[in-house]
C-alpha cells in the first residue's frame, strides 16, 4: 500500500526506490493542511526499534517557499526495519505535533523482481500541469485527497536482477474492496536496467470515493504488485 498519513495539521508520505549499494532510498514529502496552526517543518528521525538509538542524525523538511516545490527528504538506507519519528514544529521551532511509525525497509536490490513505491504528482492549474511536466524529478504529494478537477500522475519504477528490459507492467483502478474497475494505460520505458512508467489517472470520470491503484510488473518468472489508495473528495 501507498505509504500516506494524515495528521490533524500536515499529511505526510514516504515511499521507497532503489538506491545505489545495494541500499533502499526513503523518500519523505509533507503537505501542510488548512489550518491557522500550520508547521513550518517536519523534522524525521531514523531509529532502531527498540532501543531508539539514532540511525540517521536528524534531518529536516522544509516547508515550501510560496509557489515552490513543496519539501523533500531522501535518505539512503540499509534493507531493515527502523523507526521514524516524525516532528512538526513552528518558526519558533516548538514542537506541533510528534508521532512514531515503525517501518520496513524493503530490499529493492535483491534477486526478486520488485516496483517502487507509486509516486503520486497533482496539478490544481494549468501553470502547476506545466511545472509538473517540465520537472525532471518533482517531489510527490503527500496527499491522497483529490478533487475530480485535479490532473493526478502516477510515476513507478521497476527493478530486475540484471536489468533485464523484458519488463511488462499493467495498472488497474479497483474499487476500494478490490474490486477491478478499469485498466489503465501504460508506455513503459527501460533505461539502464529500470523500467520506468509514468501515467494519468482518471480522475474526472469517477465519482466521490475510495479506490485502489494497483501496479504489477512481470520479467521471466519472477513478479511484483503495489497498491496506493485515495479518495476523491
């Protein structure tokens, strides 16, 4: 499932792909809500669980700049399980809110085949569609709360052993009990050894709900699946 949470003053979200040696990359995005209260940071915190030693020292997303790319962190860390801890804070830097999540952290580097996480990028006007196009890598909403008038793509990668490009990859919308509801399409690209699909989803012709985006990936015998879920509001 998408890696997405909702607090009563921010949305965050993490999601993973792969790194470089061998190790797994944790991406970490946030949204602000509505809210007078609002933090100006999230600071992330890797732990082991357990003792609640540090991993990683401290690191902190910041809030974006008034028409800027909302803030991103990405670490790079060893396949396990650890502990986030997550920290809103204020200009003053007085601690908001503070919550702790374990998670593991998959091995996208082994012999499986495997699919990052599904990134989701939304565009509310037609100067955000064209940023969002234009940008090489933009940073994914941490949202998964959508209006029917918002453009909504979904970017996933997809990892083989020995980058074998004889990938096939196929997306289907269900409903929010599994149900499948449509397919969707997809033009994958492979380009040293990932294979790579960016597509739309449709959110204009579906009515208020929860649904589930499903991505499966197959290369010789080995196979993958991610599901996302989100609401259109």
């Amino acid at each position: 499932m998408a890696r997405a949470t909702r607090r009563g003053i921010a949305a965050s979200w993490y999601g993973f792909s792969r790194a470089a040696d061998g190790r797994t990359g944790l991406t970490i995005t946030w949204d602000p809500l509505e809210s007078a209260e609002a933090p100006t940071a999230i600071a992330v915190n890797v732990l082991e669980p357990g003792t609640k030693k540090a991993i990683e020292p401290e690191r902190v997303v910041p809030v974006a700049a008034a028409g800027g790319e909302r803030g991103r962190l990405v670490l790079s860390l060893v396949p396990g399980n650890v502990l986030m801890r997550f920290t809103a804070r204020d200009a003053e830097g007085v601690t908001m809110d503070q919550w702790e999540q374990p998670v593991t952290i998959p091995d996208l580097a082994g012999p499986a085949v495997s699919l990052s996480t599904p990134r989701f990028h939304r565009a509310q006007s037609l100067p955000e569609l064209r940023a969002l196009q234009a940008a090489a890598d933009p940073a994914p909403a941490a949202s998964r709360e959508f209006a029917r008038r918002d453009r909504v793509f979904v970017d996933v990668e997809c990892y083989t052993p020995a980058g074998d490009s004889r990938v096939e990859m196929v997306a289907h919308l269900l409903s929010s009990d599994g149900r499948e509801l449509a397919p969707l399409a997809l033009q994958p690209t492979t380009t040293n050894g990932v294979t790579k699909a960016r597509f739309e989803l449709p959110l204009g012709s579906l009515g208020r709900g929860t649904y589930l985006l499903r991505v499966r990936a197959a290369a010789g015998e080995g196979t993958a699946e991610q599901l996302a879920g989100f609401t259109i509001n």
